[in-house]
C-alpha cells in the first residue's frame, strides 16, 4: 500500500521522540533525581505509534504501567509527562501520579494505572458507554502479556465479545512478565487465542514493524466502527531496558536474566533503526531529512526536561486537593 510522506514521516517522528524522551529519563533515574518507578518503553515504539496512527483524537486510549508511548502518540504533551515524571505540579497528574498515573482526557488518552490489567474494565465500559452513545468512537486498550493471568481480562473478553462493543484489545507481548519468560508462565505461549472462544477476532504480528502494526490497527478500528468489534491483536516485541528502570534489578542486585544474545537479537530487531533502513532504501526520505528530524527531536526533549526541572513542586498544604471531586 503506498503511504505519503508526510504520513511516514510522522511515523519516524514519533517513534523517536518516545524513545529519546524515554532516554532522557536514565541519567535522573540513576542520580535520583526522579524518585517514582519508571517502566520505561524504549524498544517498544511502533507498537503505541502504530496503533494510535490509526485512530483519531476522539477515539479513547487505556494504558498500564509501562505507557510513556501510549500517552505521547495518542497526542499527550511532553512536557506534562516528563514534569508528572518529576512530581512537579505543572505534570499531567499535578505530580501526584507520576510515571505511571497519566492522563489527557482532551486527546483521548483517559488514564493509566500500574494496577495490572487495571484498565482493561475500563476500557470496556468506555466502548460500552460510547455504543450506547452511537458516537462512533473507537477504544484502545495496551496491557502486557502479564495480563493474561488477570481474572478480568477474560471477563471483558466475554462481555465486548458477547455485547460486540468497539473496543481493540491491544496486548504487547514483551516475552517476559517482570523476571519469568511466557513459556514458564503459560502452557501456550501464543496469547491471542485467549480471544476466540469469545468470538473476537484476533491475530499475532510483528511488534517490531511499525507499518505492519497500522496496517493491522487501521483494519481492526474500521471493523469497530461498523460494528463488527471487538478485536484482539498480539504485537511480538521487546523492552531494551529492564522492566523498572534502566536495568533489572532482582533483590537489589542489577542483572538482567534474559540471555544476551537474545536481547542482542532484538537490538538488532530494533523498530526505529528497522524503519529508517527502510525510509532510506527505498528512497522515501534522505538522510538529512532523517538527521533533521532527530535534531528537532533531541529539542523538544531537551526543551521538555529544562521545563520539568523548573517547574515547582506541589505544595504541601494542597496535599488532598484533586485527588477528591468536590
């Protein structure tokens, strides 16, 4: 299928300004300077830019603890993540959340929570609420392979399949659930037969191919919109960086339990580096164009922490306020 540049161009875009900004964030990891948990998504990214490719400003987006990319393609402000990130009151949460409590109801993205499959039920009442509504509107739901030991994933599978609600079921399947690779934590490893003895249509892709995963997402949002959802879609993909933080850590000690030459393998499987081999073999963009993108990039993160890092923190005495609606 032929794409504009334009489109392609967007896509290389955001692919790399998820991952610099998610490697703006090792040195304060490190030093301390950011305090919360960070799951970062580096070596994820075409899987969220993909997908929200896809889909329009009015479509909802539900992420998981691990959901920097879901929040960034679907049109969040970097700045409000990265300040949230740091605590700071000018944050998408006014600090209170931090990295993984995100939201921007006014691009679609309404909420992440670190709460495993935390989001999938709301998700579903999302679509149900749009259905009822007739507003055409399209909801996403990322959660990881861990999420297929949560009771409610299935319960959700049942009901969008049984009251066919418009709703994407969207599972990364990184092959690992923290430390435990699948093969030790499922009999079968393929997690996209989990949804069809509810009737959903699913299928297993390569994560790692950003056009392969809009191709398959554009397909599943345009069965939603005419009423032929739900869809569950499986994307094979890896996380370069452990699972909280640069690196794993098991009891205090920095390992990573994954075999180096299968993290070689998929470094080598990289979906930035895959794509602009692409962009550049066939002639779709030059090298300085790629360059000057990268650079434009390398900006607005750069622009993005200055601003984290002056923001204010919250103040004390307003400890309670919007955590409760008045």
């Amino acid at each position: 299928m032929p794409y504009t540049k334009k489109f392609l161009t967007e896509l290389y875009w955001m692919m790399k300004r998820i991952r610099l900004c998610e490697e703006s964030l090792i040195e304060p990891i490190t030093n301390g300077d950011i305090h919360c948990p960070v799951h970062l998504y580096s070596g994820e990214e075409a899987v969220a830019t993909g997908v929200c490719a896809a889909i329009g400003k009015n479509d909802y987006v539900f992420g998981n603890h691990r959901s920097h990319g879901h929040y960034l393609a679907k049109g969040g402000s970097m700045d409000a993540m990265i300040a949230e990130i740091y605590g700071k009151e000018t944050g998408c949460s006014r600090g209170r959340g931090g990295s993984m409590h995100l939201i921007d109801p006014e691009t679609g993205v309404m909420g992440v929570a670190p709460i495993v499959a935390g989001t999938v039920s709301l998700a579903a009442g999302a679509a149900l609420a749009s259905k009822i509504r007739k507003d055409n509107r399209v909801t996403i739901t990322f959660f990881g392979d861990g999420a297929t030991g949560e009771g409610v994933l299935y319960e959700m599978l049942s009901f969008a399949g049984l009251k066919k609600l418009p709703v994407i079921f969207v599972c990364e399947n990184n092959l690992y659930s923290t430390h435990l690779p699948v093969s030790e934590i499922r009999v079968d490893s393929k997690i996209s037969e989990i949804a069809k003895p509810f009737q959903i249509e699913t299928c297993t892709a390569d994560g790692n191919s950003v056009l392969e995963v809009y191709e398959l997402a554009k397909k599943a949002v345009e069965k939603c919109r005419n009423n032929e959802g739900p869809v569950f879609l499986e994307f094979l993909t890896f996380r370069i960086r452990g699972h909280v933080g640069p690196k794993d850590s098991i009891q205090g000690t920095k390992t990573d339990i994954r075999p180096k030459a299968l993290i070689d393998s998929w470094i080598k499987n990289d979906p930035i580096l895959r794509f602009k081999k692409h962009l550049l073999d066939n002639d779709l963009l030059s090298a300085d164009e790629i360059l000057q993108m990268d650079l434009i990039c390398e900006k607005e993160v750069r622009n993005a922490n200055i601003f984290a890092n002056k923001s204010n923190m919250p103040n004390k005495s307003e400890l309670d306020k919007y955590v409760f609606k008045k």
